[in-house]
C-alpha cells in the first residue's frame, strides 16, 4: 500500500497523519482496529498473523530496517 492509501485508512479511522512514517502511521491504525502493533517487527521473517492486511509491506519494512542496523 502506498502512502496515500495508508493516509486514507487512517483518517477513516481519526487519526491524524500529519510528519509519521509509514511504519508508526500503520502500527496506529493497527492499535485504532484493535490489533498488535507489531507492523515492520516480524523476527526472521516469521509471523503468525496470516491475515493481517500488511503482512507483504511489513516484511518489506522490516528488512529495510535490518539492512540498516
């Protein structure tokens, strides 16, 4: 999803988008749906949230993030 699309599920939901990263832009809308705010933090790319509707974009993130540590 891109960012735009992000920014409009989150502002159905209330919340503010203004200067987040997609990464705490999504782990608010996860907390706002009631769910794990667990977006980009998979462990060697396992995770147990088969229908979790970021599943692709967070394995993504979350190698970026790895790639720079």
């Amino acid at each position: 999803m891109n960012m735009q699309e992000i920014r409009g599920v989150a502002k159905e939901l209330g919340i503010k988008t203004s200067r987040m990263s997609k990464v705490n832009l999504v782990k608010a809308i996860q907390l706002s749906e009631g769910n794990f705010n667990c977006f980009s933090s998979p462990l060697n790319g396992e995770c147990d949230q088969l229908k979790c509707m970021w599943r692709d974009d967070c394995f993504t993130a979350a190698k970026k993030i790895t790639q720079l540590v």
